[in-house]
C-alpha cells in the first residue's frame, strides 16, 4: 500500500474518531482498516493512536502527522484532479449546502447558469442557515459566512460582508434626522431576530466602535420580510450588504451613517482537507467566484 493511501486512511479514522466508522465510509472492512493503521504506525515506528475496547486518542506523533498530512492530500489530489480531468465533460453529483439569503440573493442565478452549461451535473443544494457537519453529511462544498476555526476544513474565500443601516426615502423625509448613530434611539427599528431591545454597534471612520442600545417596533427572522417592512417606511434595518444591495440598486432604500462603518465578516467556500475534491466541485466553485466578481464589475 502507497504512503498516500496509508494517509487518507489515518485522515479517515481521525477525522471519525473510529476506524470502524472510517472503514464504513471507505467501503472496506474494519479489519481491513485496523490492519492500515497498524501498518502505518509499524513504518513510521511510532504509536499514532492510543486505543482501548474505551478510549480513542491521538499521540503527539499522530497530531503532527495528521497536521502536516492534510496539506499533502490536498496538494496531491488536487494535482492528479488536474491531469487526470482537464479535459473530460464535468458529470456527477455536488452536495452542495450555501446560507439561505446570501445564496438566493447572490449565488442562485449563477447556479442555474451553471447547470445549464453542464447538463451532466447534478446540482443538491440545500439553502439553510444551519451550520451542516460538512464531513459526515457528507457535502461536497459548502458557503459559510463566519471567522473559520475549524482545522480539518479547508477554506478558499469568496468575498466580504458587513451590515448596513438602511430606511426607505420616504421614511428618512419625515422623520427626524440621522446625523450620529445616537440619533437611532428616536427612531422605528425594525430587528432581524426577537431580540426587544438590540444593540447596534457603528463603527466609526477611526475604528472607534459606538454601541447603541434601542427598542425595536418590529421584529423577524425572515430578512426578506423585513426589508419589505422598511421598504414601506416601517423604520430603520440593520441587514447584510448583499440582501440590501437589491434594494439600494433601486433606490427603495438608502443607506444611513455610511461613514459609521460595520466589522466585515470573510464568506468562503469550505470543504474537507483530506477528501478528494472532485474536478466538478472544484469548477463549481471557480465558476462561482468568476461569476461572483464579474457580477460586481457591473
């Protein structure tokens, strides 16, 4: 057996922390899988996992090799994708799963479009806001809207986000004026969640963050709802760029305090380290990035 498949297999079991589990995903035997890692740890001469009938954990021997293995799986099968693909039709399934609003507002169309050039791929999307186990769900790819920490993820990023403080023309035109972010404490806020009395945070030209503590006049889950409501002069919003920037476009909402600022947050594509990442999956996300940016430029 080839040291690549003796390290997909240890990336295998450490990331299910079984071996039974492992061989179940792999397709092979238990024994078989047991017999993997026991020949592994008999080359390199050392104990990489401390087992018992209770008891499961990595040696420092085993961190470090599965640390440091992860990027040479990576590195490999992203090489042997290339040759091996580069010039077949793309086929097969993407599990794919993308956060709710972001992906309908921002990724959906470029999606259809994708498959439509390739007919032969069959797109499983799930649009949600949950945050799905990539590995044992088995996904493909997913978006995530976060600070990754998750090491046994690889992450490739898309973009940025921040929230944006927005009301409706006609809102802003009678009421009173918006000149510092204190000034929102005698306004309609309109608060994404159930929160009664949420606390802005505007961040100031310098970096200075200001916090304001307010009481909402109307609250929901559903973004598209709320910006519905403050569309129709409910009040102010707090949301997303993306989810906004429809109607910022079209000038049923403007943006306010534009120079306060709000913390940007990465969106990226993550997908498993020490899983093959298919020419398909891999496309897909080029494709939605190029398109992603392409978009924008107009």
């Amino acid at each position: 057996m080839g040291q690549i498949e003796e390290l997909r297999a240890f990336a295998l079991i450490v990331e299910q922390e079984s071996i039974g589990k492992a061989a179940e995903q792999a397709g092979i035997a238990k024994s078989a899988m047991s017999r993997k890692l026991r020949l592994l740890e008999e080359r390199m001469q050392t104990v990489l996992i401390t087992r018992t009938t209770r008891q499961w954990a990595l040696t420092e021997a085993g961190r470090q090799y599965y640390d440091h293995g992860l990027g040479i799986l990576h590195a490999f099968d992203e090489f042997e994708s290339q040759v091996r693909n580069e010039n077949l039709a793309l086929k097969g399934e993407i599990r794919l799963s993308v956060p709710l609003y972001f992906g309908q507002v921002s990724l959906s169309a470029l999606l259809l479009e994708f498959a439509k050039a390739h007919p032969e791929v069959r797109l499983n999307i799930e649009f949600s806001d949950r945050l799905v186990d990539v590995i044992n769900e088995h996904f493909d790819m997913v978006v995530r809207i976060s600070n990754l920490q998750d090491s046994t993820l690889i992450a490739r990023k898309l973009c940025e986000t921040r929230h944006v403080f927005c009301a409706s023309p006609e809102y802003i035109a009678n009421s009173a004026p918006i000149k510092k972010p204190q000034d929102t404490q005698s306004h309609s806020i309109i608060q994404f969640g159930s929160t009664k009395r949420p606390k802005w945070t505007f961040t100031t030209p310098k970096g200075k963050d200001i916090i304001v503590s307010l009481t909402s006049s109307m609250n929901s889950h559903d973004g598209r709802f709320l910006i519905g409501a403050a569309e129709q002069g409910h009040g102010i919003i707090r949301v997303p760029d993306f989810l906004a920037e429809p109607s910022l476009k079209s000038g049923t909402l403007v943006q306010i305090l534009p120079n306060y600022k709000h913390k940007t947050k990465g969106i990226y594509f993550v997908y498993p380290a020490a899983r093959y990442l298919p020419h398909r999956t891999r496309a897909l996300m080029d494709f939605l990035r190029e398109g992603f940016y392409k978009d924008k430029e107009h």
